[in-house]
C-alpha cells in the first residue's frame, strides 16, 4: 500500500506539485535508499558466500591432509608387515630386492615415494635412484622407539605428508625403517579439482543472491520513488508537522476503504478520541457522524458540501486520488463553519428584515400617495379612516411582539418574519400567549431555532391555496422554553418526520436540507426535544422543548 502522504499529491496546486517533482528529481540523482540496500546486501551476500567458500576450502584441505595422513600411514604398516622386505633388510645387497617391491607399491598406492631405509637412515629404496644409499631427509626418531608416526616434512622432493614405520624381525628388534609420502602438491592439486565443483555451486548461489536483492532494490526504488534516506526522512517530518497543525480535518482511506490518516484536526472536528485506534480500521468500523460516514462510505466526489457532525456543521471536499494512473484512495478534507452558519443565519434575518422595511417604505409610499390624493378631492374622512387603519394594524403587531418579547434579536427577527409573511401572502400570527422575558438560551441557539421554523412553515404553506396561515408561539412553560410553529400546508408524513432532521432531506428542489438540522442540532445540544403532529389547521406542528434553568440543574 502507498504512503497515505502520496494522496494529498491531488490536492496540491500545479506549482506545489511541480515543487514535489523537483525534489523528487533532485533526490534520484542521489544515492537513493533502494540503491544504498541494494549495495550493502551485495555486499553482505558476496562475503558470506566468500566467507563459505573459505571455510569450505580449509574444511577441504584439511580432510584432505587427514586423509592423506591416514593412507601413507596404511601403507606404510603395509610394506612394514611384509616378510619379503624383512628378509631383504637381512640380505647381503638390499637395494636389488627393496627398490623394485618399493617402486610397484608407490605405483599401485598412488604415492610419491616409498622408502625403506636401514636404522642409520640409509636409504635402500627411493624414486630418485641416484639418491639409493644416501641418508634419508627427515625426522625418524618416534619410530626408532618402536611407535609409528605421521608427520610433515620437506624432503628431495618438496614438502610432503610422510608416515614412517618400525620394520621388526623375528626376535622382534628393529631392523629398518619404512617411510612413504604424498607430496603437498599432489594433495593441492586434488583439492583443486574439488574446488572447482565447489565454486560451480558457490557462483550460482551468489548469482541468485544478487538477483534477488536487485529484485528487492528495483521494488523498493518504486514504492521509495528512488528516495533517499535523508529526503524521505525530511519529507515525512514535514509533511507530518503540516497534517497536525493545519486547521482543516483530514481523513484519508484506502482503496478497500480502510482508514490510513486521520490528523488532529480531524479528530476533534468529528469528536474522536486523540487516542482511538482508528488507523488501518474498516471505514465502517469507526464511530463517525452519520453524514461523515454515509459521504466515506460512498466514495463519490463533494465539492464544499454540508455535513452535521454533532454540534458542528461542517464543509466537506472529497476526492478520489490517482499517483501515475493508479487509484491510492479517497482524501475528504472536513472544515468547520458552525460560526459562520450562524452568523449566516442572522445575516439572512437581517437581510429578511431589511427587505420586509423595504417593502414596507414602498407600500408606505403608495398609501401616502392615496392619503393625499383623497385629500386633494376633498375626500378628508376617507382620507383618514385609510391612513389610521393601517397605522393601527402595523403598530398593533409591532406592540404584540416587543410587549411579548423583550430579546430585541428575536422581536426583530419575528417582526422580519411578518413582513415576509405578508409579501407572501402569508399571514403570520404571533399567539397572544406569546411571552418570553429571559431566554435560557444563547440568541444564537434561540435565533437559529425560531428562524428555522418559521422558514419551514412558510416554505410548507407556499403554493397551497388561501388561506395560508402560520401560528408562531414563544415562551416559557413549567421552567421550560417552548417554541411551536404551526402551518396550514399540506403536513408531515409520521413516517418522514425522522428524515426531516437529517441533513439533505428538503421538500424543495432547490434546498440543501439544512435548516430542520440545524433545529435538531441546538435541541440535542440543550437536551431537549423536538416533536411533530398534526395542526389545527391541518399542516404540521413543530413543538421543541428546552429545559430552563432549574431543569438542567
């Protein structure tokens, strides 16, 4: 499997990749690491197959020279046993009888030279005629005390493995000497021959030794990207101190959807555990957000997508990930925009409310426009019956919400709310047991809850026939905070009430599904709770309860 670090290659900028193949080039053109284990594993290979064939060479040589030891002194007992040499050593002219029977046993044994000598080292026999006569080279002491021994000398005919040997009478009285030898050429040039078959096994084992670690090597070199120690190690610290301390979420999989990375970030953005074994888990395996999972375990591509993870709503990227044509995985990169959603939030009241004022000036405009010319046809008391009537309406409402609702961020909002109401045809009723005078609340938390709803209600009851009405009610019930909306549209299945909170399930085409998601986010975060029924005026009715002070405590 690549390194997880070779998948963040796709989300790099066209500079910062031609960057990485820099230093990739940069690091070819030095002893890579599959070039530095390739070297010391031929190198280690060559000693041991040289350190064998060395051993096996002395272990040779010196069976050899044992076995050598081992046939001159044989046949050296042999010629010593023999009666016929007894009685030539006896005999008035020696050298006539012992020289031939010598020469014939030096043929049939295979030995350089036999020799039987008088006590006084007088040769009688020798492969050198010329040397018959002649004292004998050589240490013959031990076998003149009666005890038959091997030795090592250098004699006429160069350094040879010699046996010499008591020759007895009757009387049992040493009458002569036997001595035969190889020389240590002789011996070297059979060792030769066995050292031929020797390195014609040592030279394909080091053959094959070498194969294979240039096999390894090339193998290395490709997974290494002919990398050296020193790069690869900084390459690693530096990207590694990059993934911990960059302040977006990473997550990257496998290609069998096992988990390879997940840095800092992205454990507290999806609320694991610093130490949770994650790595190399089953994607499924691992206790993610729903979203989270759900967008890991497809595999499909996102592009700034919304995601719940807990409290937070978070920005998803994801991308499946190629290096040279080959697919390394999938790299989903997580940013948290739960301020920002908020702030959003409220930007989107203010904006609604700026256009309800809006809306407001223009019709305000057009009813003056009216006042006036009734004015000017003498019209006066129609004049102002129209002027006062909708003066009434207008701070009729304005009253019922900041005598209801002394928050002035959610009288605002409500306020924004009815006009929008209004421009849609759409009337907004604000329940007259609607009172709220300390929130429990964060405004953010209370904003994001009213606002939501309302938006809910208004998107449910758009396109259905008139009349189209949305009950809003905020207060404070038995030391809880009650907030339902109610809508006259076409109502929520029981069977989809479930998917409503889920992120992405919207009845509009156009919509992401956010907003009943964000309501359940605040309502989980506060431990309370949000039901859904049937309204009276046959739509749906969203009721969320969230405990007060005293209930928390």
């Amino acid at each position: 499997m690549s390194h997880p670090l070779t998948a963040l290659r796709s989300f790099c900028s066209p500079r910062q990749q031609q960057r990485y193949k820099e230093v990739v080039e940069v690091a070819r053109r030095q002893w890579s690491i599959a070039g530095q284990l390739f070297a010391l594993q031929a190198m280690v290979v060559t000693l041991l197959v040289l350190a064998g064939a060395a051993g096996a060479v002395w272990l040779a040589r010196t069976d050899s020279q044992q076995a050598a030891e081992e046939e001159v002194l044989a046949v050296a007992q042999t010629v010593a046993s023999s009666p016929d040499v007894r009685a030539a050593l006896t005999a008035a002219d020696p050298p006539s009888v012992l020289q031939p029977y010598a020469e014939s046993t030096r043929q049939t044994t295979g030995t350089d030279f036999v020799v039987v000598m008088a006590p006084d080292r007088t040769r009688f026999s020798h492969p050198t005629r010329d040397l018959i006569g002649k004292p004998f080279v050589g240490e013959i002491g031990p076998a003149l005390a009666g005890h038959p021994f091997t030795t090592t000398n250098v004699g006429t005919l160069g350094e040879s493995v010699r046996a010499v040997v008591p020759v007895y009478d009757e009387r049992q009285r040493i009458v002569g000497l036997v001595s035969v030898g190889i020389t240590t050429r002789n011996i070297d040039r059979k060792l030769l021959g066995e050292l031929r078959v020797l390195l014609g096994v040592a030279a394909p084992a080091l053959a094959l030794a070498a194969t294979g670690s240039w096999l390894l090597s090339r193998r290395l070199r490709r997974q290494t990207h002919g990398l050296g120690p020193a790069e690869m190690t900084r390459m690693y610290e530096y990207y590694d101190a990059v993934l911990h301390s960059v302040r977006e979420g990473l997550v990257v999989l496998t290609v069998d959807r096992r988990v390879a990375l997940v840095n800092d970030e992205g454990r507290r953005l999806l609320g694991l555990d610093a130490d949770a074994p994650v790595i190399d888990q089953p994607v499924a395996g691992v206790d993610l957000p729903p979203a989270v999972a759900d967008l890991l375990g497809s595999g499909r591509d996102a592009r700034d997508e919304p995601v719940l993870a807990g409290d937070r709503v978070l920005v998803a990227n994801q991308r499946t990930t190629r290096f040279e044509g080959a697919v390394l995985g999938t790299v989903l990169t997580l940013r948290d925009q739960t301020e920002l959603r908020a702030l959003a939030s409220e930007l989107d009241s203010v904006r609604a409310l700026t256009e309800a004022l809006q809306a407001q000036t223009h019709e305000s405009a057009n009813r003056l426009h009216t006042v006036l010319t009734l004015v000017e046809l003498g019209r006066a008391d129609e004049a102002v019956r129209l002027g006062t009537r909708d003066l009434a309406l207008a701070q009729q409402l304005t009253d019922r919400v900041v005598g209801a609702v002394t928050e002035p961020a959610l009288a605002a909002l409500l306020l924004g709310k009815s006009a929008q109401a209004g421009e849609r045809g759409v009337n907004l009723v604000i329940d007259p047991d609607c009172r709220l005078d300390d929130s429990p609340l964060p405004t953010g938390d209370l904003l994001t809850v009213v606002g939501n709803l309302v938006d809910n209600a208004l998107e449910a009851v758009a396109g259905t026939p008139a009349p189209r009405r949305v009950r809003v009610f905020v207060g404070a019930v038995d030391d809880a905070l009650v907030v339902r909306v109610a809508d006259s549209g076409p109502g929520l299945a029981p069977e989809r009430v479930a998917d409503a909170f889920r992120r992405g399930w919207s009845t509009k085409s156009t919509g992401r599904g956010l907003g009943l998601a964000l309501v359940g986010q605040v309502v989980r975060r506060h431990g309370g709770s949000c039901d859904v029924a049937r309204s009276d005026d046959g739509g749906s009715l969203f009721t969320v309860r969230l405990p007060g002070e005293g209930e928390r405590s």
